[in-house]
C-alpha cells in the first residue's frame, strides 16, 4: 500500500492529464493542449482506428450542479488533428 503511495504510474498519467485540462481552461498552453492531444492519438491506435486516415477532435467540459440541475460547460474545443501515427 505504501508503495502504491508512490509508484502508481497509471494514477500519476491521469493526475498529469487533468493537470493539463486545467491550464487549458485557465489559458490555452500548446504543450498541454499537445499533450491530450498525444494521449488520445494513443488511444485511437489502441482501439484498433489507426489506421483510418482523418482527424479527431476534443472537447474540455466542466460539468457542476447549480440548483439542483446539471450544467455542462463547454470550456475549450480543440483544432482539428490528424490521427497519424502514435508518438
């Protein structure tokens, strides 16, 4: 247990990932926008959908509750970008 405290290489990417949605949400920062977009070309090839030519893109959404009722805030929707090859 003590160790997972420090060597938890999946909960670290993650923590890295909304890391990078926040900078985003506070002011646009090309490495960060780079580096979710380096995560879900990943993903893509991971599924078996790399070898479909075309573009993805994503979308930052805050969701929150106010009065009881949910509120999706769409705060940054990305450029399209080509799905190539996974760096």
């Amino acid at each position: 247990m003590l160790q997972r405290l420090f060597w938890n290489p999946a909960w670290n990417d993650a923590l890295f990932v909304v890391s990078c949605a926040e900078r985003i949400a506070l002011g646009r920062t090309t490495h960060s926008i780079n580096e979710i977009e380096t995560r879900v070309r990943r993903d893509i090839h991971a599924a078996g959908k790399g070898g479909q030519a075309g573009t993805f893109k994503f979308r930052l959404v805050f969701v929150h509750h106010d009065g009881g009722q949910r509120v999706e805030d769409v705060v940054f929707l990305s450029d399209p970008a080509s799905v190539g090859d996974p760096i």
